[in-house]
C-alpha cells in the first residue's frame, strides 16, 4: 500500500510541476510522504512480529529445559 501511494505521489507532484500546479504538486509531496510512511510502519511491523517469534521460541525451548 505505501509504494503504490509513494508512486501516485510522484506522478501528481510531477504533473503539478509541469503544468504548473501548485496545488496538485503539493498534494502530491503529500501523498508521497504519507506512502513512506506507510513503508516504514509495515517494516517496523515485520521487524517486531520477527522478535516476537524469536523470543517465543526461545521460552519455548527453556520450558522444554526445565524439569
């Protein structure tokens, strides 16, 4: 989702740059910036889901561990 915001971004501030548009160019700086963000949540997300499996398995083998 943030990729597809960060490309249709560009495409409007670009368009709003040549033709002049201020209005579309900053909508479009806009809506890039909103897509980047969207790229750095999910991988935030993925980062955080992946200690989260690591550290379950880690309890899963202390358990295993103990008598």
């Amino acid at each position: 989702m943030g990729i597809a915001e960060q490309v249709k971004g560009t495409i409007k501030e670009k368009a709003g740059e040549v033709i002049g548009n201020d209005h579309l160019e900053a909508e479009g700086k806009a809506q890039k910036s909103k897509g980047e963000e969207q790229v750095e949540e999910t991988k935030a997300r993925a980062e955080a889901q992946a200690h989260e499996k690591k550290a379950d398995a880690l309890g899963t083998e202390q358990d295993a561990l103990e008598p």
